[in-house]
C-alpha cells in the first residue's frame, strides 16, 4: 500500500469506497480504436492519418522497440524504446531536424516555416521566464480565480444539469491563458482567440502531401489558408503591442509585458512586433489546448472508475477541507497530481510528436536509419506500449506513486516531450492542472450523459470526436 493509499483510506470514506465498487469492477476499459493486426496499405493508412491518426498503429507498433513504415518513397520508423528515444531526441538530437513531412502540416500557429536553431534557441530563452517559478507564483491566483468562476456559474444550473465539458474546459483554459498573456485586455481578446481555434483545421496528411511536384504547392496553399484563420488574431496583438509600446514605462507585468521589455543580453536589441505575435500565438495555441484537452479526460476517466474518483475526492476533502486551493497546497495533493500523470498517460494531449527527418545516417534499436529517412515518436503508442507498462489500457493513478515510478526511465512517458524541446511549461501545467481539478473536483462530479459515446480522436491533439457530454452532481449544497 502506498503512503497515498494510507492518507486517504479513512473510516469516513470507505462506504463510498464500497458503494462504487461494483461499478468500478464492471466498468469498461477506456476507451480507444483496436489496432489493426497488420499495417495498413497506403491509401487505408492515409485516410486513417487524415481522419485519427492513433487508428493508423498496427498491433506490433505496442510492441517493438523500432517500427518501419514504407509510404510510397517515404520510409518513417516509429521508436519506442526509451534508450532509442534519449538517442533521438537528446544524444543525437542535432541529427534529427523538423523535415518534410512536419512542413506539410499547416501547424497551429502561423509561422512562415519551421525556425533555424539559432532563432529557435533566441525564442525559448525569451520564452521561458514566462513559465519560470516566479511565474508559477504570480499567476496561481489567476488560475484559482478563473477556476471558482466557473463554479460560480456551475452553481447556477439545476442539479443535473448536462454540459458539453471539453467545451468548458476550452473557455476556461482560454479565459486563463488570455489573462496570463494580456491581463486587462484579456476580455477583447478571449472570444477572438476562440473563434479563431474553433475554425482550424487539425488535419495532418493529404494524398496530394506525398505525390511528387504536387506536395510543393498544395503545402503552400494549406499554410495560406492557415494564416488567413489568424489575421483577426494577428490583428489584435500587433494593435496591442502598439499601444503598449508608447507606454515604454509601462508595458505591463503580463507576458505581453514581459516580451516588450525582453532584451538579447549581447546586443540590446528589443523583439520585434512579429517576433512578439509569433511567442504570443505560439503560448496561446499551445497552452489552453494541452490543458483543456487533459482537464476533459481526466473528467472522462474520473466518471468510468468511482473508486479512484473516491480517493481523489478524501484528499481533496482532507487537505482543503473546505477552503480554495492554494499554490502551498500542492505538496499534499499527491494522489490529484497522480490522476492528472496517468490522464496524460492514457490520452496524451498531442498524441504524436514533430516528424523528424535524419540529417545523416544514423543506427537506432539496431535498425539502419538512412538520411533522409522520417522518425517520430509517439506518446499514444510509448504509454500504451506492453514492454513498458503493466496492464498498460487500464487507468491506475498509482502506477505515478513513488514506489511504483522507481526505476522507470524518463524517455518511457512524454506527455511534455523530452529532450532539448521539452515543454518549457510543463511545471507551469502540472501546476495549473492540478489548482483546477482541486478547485472543480472539490464540489462537483462528472457523469456520462445518457447515450454519450466517447471516442479518442487523434490528429495534431487528442480529443473526443464527439464532445463529451456529461452531468453536474453538486457534492454538497453551497460553498
């Protein structure tokens, strides 16, 4: 038994333990497509790349360290071995750039291409101490305060009550990113931001994106399309950043703020207003997609297992008793912080990372890698692979219990990348995770709604293809 296990197994708790376990023990295993026993033929795979990408894994894919694919001319190979991954993405990562098949995908944010290094070294430094501990402390509050918001408006719906809740989760990720990002200019921004990520396009391959003389322009005439989503976007933050700058004294305590007043330490050179827009966009597209799609299967999950759901509710119980989470309450919320680590292992917000394309001949798991040759990495397929989990379809938050992690390496679960691209907020969004299901899960539960099908669908993130409608249970009668 886990020191988690010990804290909240309490007299007070075990009835609700028992009630739910029948329905714990007959609840189904989360949900996600069968792999196929073979690999599919090319046009098959494409059509399964275009509409779910995680249908497109054939049953060996979960268990092999290395997996080539033969597309046409193209040759990718899928490594799931964590020394093979610590290769790719850490000791040989300079071998391994964002090639072509990453350029065909119009991505989220409306760059003109994928960065040189040196550009991409330049944006993270600027980038990070927006997510640094200073950070952290800073925007608890707005994080808190967004969360209670939305109780606030929760309680004002009859007992019951269905909601579309990964469309909840969308707003309230948005409300505060927006804030973080422009603070009192977040109300003009946040129904743009929206309207522009409700109408772009996920999807990530095209037959025309692997035919000779034709991928060239079709590629082209995605990204055109793209940017056009942005312009009203663009718009607003390069009017934004404007104002801004005639108030040089102050530009704001934000990020926007922060970018303004960022100086390269060597020259003294001030960012650009498009080098502003980009940072801006790329934390925006980023930020509330990972944690509104985490946050909308961690309800899922949460709904199918009562008994893990029990705990998480003694803990919050126990720690909080009552009152609103709190950034110094984290230390204490073991057991919430481990129903988030295994929400993200199952359904990982991005389910595949950047296709990337060798530089030069390489040698992975024993396998030849040529140059030129395509190689990826995908979370879906690494946290579901039989060589690294136990029971790996099954939801077991306490699989992230100390006890259990020992010895696990750390290129065996990805939810934020590895390597020198690691996710620079991903302390930034454990913490952010973890202030808001404290705050909702404390007074509410989640149930499926009558006839709700659940379906993962993965193209650039995982989501459910059908929503996911569920129904407001109040844990207690005010707060």
């Amino acid at each position: 038994m886990t020191s988690a296990t010990r804290l909240i197994e309490t007299s007070t708790i075990l009835p609700e333990v028992e009630q739910s376990r029948t329905d714990f023990e007959s609840s189904s295993v989360p949900a996600a497509p069968v792999p196929p026993a073979a690999p599919l033929p090319f046009l098959q795979y494409i059509h399964a790349m275009r509409d779910n990408t995680i249908s497109a894994f054939h049953r060996d894919v979960y268990q092999e360290a290395i997996v080539e694919t033969k597309l046409w001319r193209l040759r990718t190979y899928i490594v799931n071995d964590p020394g093979g991954i610590m290769h790719v993405l850490a000791d040989n990562a300079d071998n391994y750039v964002k090639g072509n098949i990453e350029l065909r995908i119009p991505g989220a944010q409306s760059d003109r291409g994928i960065l040189a290094k040196e550009d991409w070294v330049s944006r993270r430094r600027t980038m990070s101490s927006g997510f640094d501990y200073r950070s952290i402390l800073t925007h608890s509050s707005v994080i808190v305060d967004c969360a209670q918001a939305l109780l606030a408006r929760w309680s004002t719906l009859p007992e019951g009550t269905v909601i579309e809740v990964s469309q909840e989760m969308v707003q309230l990720a948005l409300g505060i990113i927006s804030c973080m990002l422009f603070s009192s200019d977040s109300a003009e921004l946040a129904p743009i931001i929206e309207r522009t990520y409700a109408h772009h396009s996920e999807k990530i391959l095209d037959p025309f994106d692997l035919v000779p003389l034709l991928n060239r322009p079709w590629t082209i005439y995605k990204r055109y399309r793209a940017r056009g989503m942005f312009k009203a976007f663009e718009a607003s933050i390069d009017r934004l950043v404007a104002e801004r700058a005639g108030k040089r004294a102050q530009p704001g305590d934000d990020f926007l703020g922060q970018l303004l007043r960022e100086r390269d330490p060597e020259t003294g050179r001030g960012l650009s207003p498009q080098e502003i827009r980009g940072r801006a966009i790329t934390v925006v597209g980023a930020g509330h997609q990972s944690t509104a799609l985490a946050l909308t299967w961690t309800w899922y999950l949460l709904a199918q297992h009562p008994v893990h759901e029990a705990r998480l509710h003694a803990e919050l119980d126990q720690v909080l008793a009552g009152r609103t989470a709190a950034l110094d309450d984290l230390p204490r919320l073991v057991y919430t912080r481990m129903v988030i680590e295994e929400a993200l292992r199952l359904y990982p917000p991005f389910p595949i990372m950047a296709w990337r394309e060798a530089l030069a001949d390489d040698e992975v798991c024993g396998a030849k890698i040529h140059k030129g040759a395509t190689v990826t990495i995908a979370p879906w397929v690494l946290h579901r692979h039989t060589k690294l989990w136990d029971q790996p379809e099954r939801f077991d938050p306490e699989r992230f219990s100390p006890e259990r992690s020992k010895g696990r390496s750390r290129y065996a679960y990805l939810p934020f990348g590895a390597g020198h691209r690691v996710c620079i907020g991903a302390s930034f969004s454990m913490t952010q995770l973890t202030l808001i299901l404290a705050t909702l899960a404390q007074h509410y539960r989640l149930r499926l709604a009558p006839g709700c099908t659940v379906e993962p669908q993965g193209l650039i993130s995982l989501r459910p293809r059908h929503g996911l409608q569920v129904k407001l249970e109040s844990r207690r009668q005010g707060f």
